[in-house]
C-alpha cells in the first residue's frame, strides 16, 4: 500500500468537484423550498452548508500539500489541454461556498470573503487557461472536450453570485461584473461551436467523458440569472418594477416583460432542448456498456442543478405557469439521483484506491488519470460505437 505522501502527490483536483456538486444541491434545495414552501429543505440546505464548508477545507488542505510536494506537476496538469480546464473546479466550488453562506446561512460577509477569493482565482486560472490554449502546439481537435466549458461557466457564474451578495449590502463593483458575463457568454458559445463541431466530424466522446457533456446545460442555465442579477431584475425586484409599470407606464411594462423573457428563454430554452439530446446519448452509452465510473461522473450534478435552479426563477418571474415548479421538482429530483450514486461510488473506488485492494491500472477512481485513457479510446481502443 503506497504512503499517504504518494497519495497526496496522485490526488486529482475533481475532488473538488465533490464541493462544486455539494454547493449545487443546497442552493436548489434552498430555492426549491422557498419557491413551493417547503421549510424542510432550508433546513436540508443549511445543514449540507455546514458540512460542505468543512469538507471544502479538508480536500483544500490535501491539494495545497499535493502543490507544496508535487508543485511541478500541478503546473503541468494547468497547462495540460484536458486536465487544465479542470483545475477551474478549485475557484468554482469556492465561489459557490460564497452562495451557501451569504444566501443559504445569511452571513454575506462570509459570503464575499469566498466570493473574493474565488473571483481572484478564477480569473488567474481562466487568463492562464486560455493562454496556454493559444499558445499550446498541437493541441488536436480530440483533445476538446465539454470541460472546457468551466472556466466560461466560472465566469458567468461571478455576476450571479456578485449579485446576490450585492443585494444583501456587499460592496461589490457592479459594472466589473459585466466584465465577466461577457467573456463567459462568449468564450461558452465559441467553445460550444467547437464541441459540436469536433461531435458531429469526429468520433463520440469516449465513455469516461460522456458525463462531461452534460456540462452543456450548465452555462444557458445560469447566464439568464446573471443577466438577472446584473440587471437588478431578480424575482421580487422584477414583480416590484412591473408592478410600478403596470399602473405608471402600461407599455413599458410591456417592453420590461418582452425584455425580460427575450434574453431569459433564449438560454434557458436551450438547456430545455439539450436535456432530453444528453440523456438519449447517456442511455445509448448506458444500454452499450460504456459507463464506467471516472472523475468526470461529477459533471452529472452541477449542471442539472442549475437548470434546476433557473427553472425555478423563471416560475417566481411566471407564477401563473405551474408546470414550471414540477417540472423544476424532476429536475431537483433528478439532481439528487446523480449526486447520490456519484457519492456512493466515489467513496467506494477512493476507499479502495487509498487502500491498495486493488491495482491501479484496474482501478476507474477519481485518482486514475484522464487523459491517458482518452488518447487510447480514441487511436489505440476498439471503437464501440
């Protein structure tokens, strides 16, 4: 059985994808039960608060020590056309701690201290990210992946976290928030352009990525909050300003509500669409054999969640359609489906990785590399399709 060292320096940064998963389910658990009145899931949602904070701490210290003996290699994996986006995880999961605490357990000056220290990481990675992108030699079009995505989606997740807290009093600058919902909605539709692109000419994303393509929901899901929040047209605010409208200037009420639904049904009508494409290729691998468990298995959670959540902040906007809070209750459902047999499964290979029971290279855990597999799946594997 190899030390605690050597497991320390083979640690994969999609642990903290565990966080990122973690953060998902308290805040659609929180925004399920304040849409349907449910006092049972704020307290679900607080409890996993707490103790998602403190698992975030643990995996954190574990990496620092993996960046204090294995330096050089983390630098590698950063610049690495696969492992690199992945790294974007770590700013990720600490900018939603900044939701758990400054929405969920109503401490926003917690809040902004996560909010902050995952803004300034995010940004260095998604600059450094992006940089060795242009500036990598031979980067092929196999190596693209839906996890490129995540620094996008990072960024457009700044102006919705920022928003909130800035609603609750944080001093946060408003119009640098822009900034980052620019980039990320652009840099995510080049980036999905790509994606299809490389699917449709090239060969499927082998198995151990699939999970990965459902991190296409993730940004059309939260860029139509973030246009919300940096617009000051959350749900309370957007009935408030209607109903001010509505009796002072009827036609431009009209126009907020066209507005409105103009940029909100653009994105999250997508996400509509490509959920029931991304299932029907999960189940054909599924009905294949393909789905072995990988480190990627983690991308199941994030994005159903925030679909989840969107779906029901276009119900609080559009209370008259019911259908909108059911169909949010599947997705919660759903959400917890995944997180669930990811939880299970991970604890069960991490156990068995961390404690030699069986050899490495027969071992699909979170620790195992991806890439490697990747490369050989695609030019050396037998094409399962």
């Amino acid at each position: 059985m190899a030390g605690l060292g050597e497991r320390i320096r083979g640690m994969s940064v999609a642990w903290f994808s565990f966080n990122l998963a973690t953060s998902a389910i308290v805040l659609a658990s929180h925004a399920l039960g304040s849409a349907a009145g449910i006092d049972a899931l704020h307290s679900l949602a607080r409890a996993l608060a707490y103790i998602n904070t403190a698992i975030y701490f643990i995996i954190a210290a574990a990496f620092l020590a993996k960046t204090v003996i294995a330096g050089r290699e983390v630098l590698l994996a950063l610049r690495h056309p696969v492992k690199g986006p992945f790294m974007t995880a770590i700013s990720i999961s600490t900018m939603l701690l900044a939701l758990d605490w400054g929405a969920v357990l109503g401490n926003p000056g917690v809040g902004a201290a996560f909010f902050y220290a995952g803004m300034v990481l995010h940004t260095l990675l998604f600059i450094v990210i992006i940089y060795n992108f242009l500036m990598h030699e031979g980067i092929e079009i196999h190596s693209m992946n839906p996890g490129w995505y995540m620094p996008a989606v990072g960024n457009v997740l700044v102006p919705y976290v920022g928003g909130l807290l800035e609603a609750k009093g944080v001093a946060i600058p408003h119009s640098l928030l822009g900034v980052y919902l620019g980039t990320g909605v652009v840099f995510w539709l080049a980036l999905f352009t790509i994606w299809l692109y490389r699917s449709v000419f090239h060969n499927p994303p082998p198995a151990r990525l699939l999970a990965a393509t459902w991190i296409n929901l993730a940004p059309p899901a939260v860029a139509p909050m973030s246009y919300e929040a940096l617009l000051g047209l959350m749900p309370h605010q957007y009935h408030e300003a209607l109903g001010r409208l509505t009796h002072e200037a009827p036609t431009v009420a009209g126009y907020l509500g066209a507005f409105f639904d103009m940029f909100y049904y653009t994105f999250w009508g997508l996400a509509g669409l490509l959920l029931p494409l991304i299932l029907a290729v999960t189940v054909t691998y599924l009905r294949r054999g393909m789905m072995e468990f990988a480190e990627s298995w983690w991308a199941f959670v994030f994005p159903i969640a925030a679909y989840s959540i969107s779906t029901i902040h276009l119900y609080l906007h559009h209370t008259g359609e019911s259908w909108l809070l059911y169909y949010a209750g599947f997705l919660y459902a759903l959400t917890w489906l995944f997180y669930s047999v990811t939880t299970v499964l991970s604890v069960y290979y991490g156990y068995r990785e961390w404690f030699g029971h069986t050899p490495r290279e027969k071992m699909p855990t979170l620790a195992k590399p991806l890439y490697e597999d990747v490369v050989s799946e695609e030019h050396g594997g037998e094409d399962k399709r």
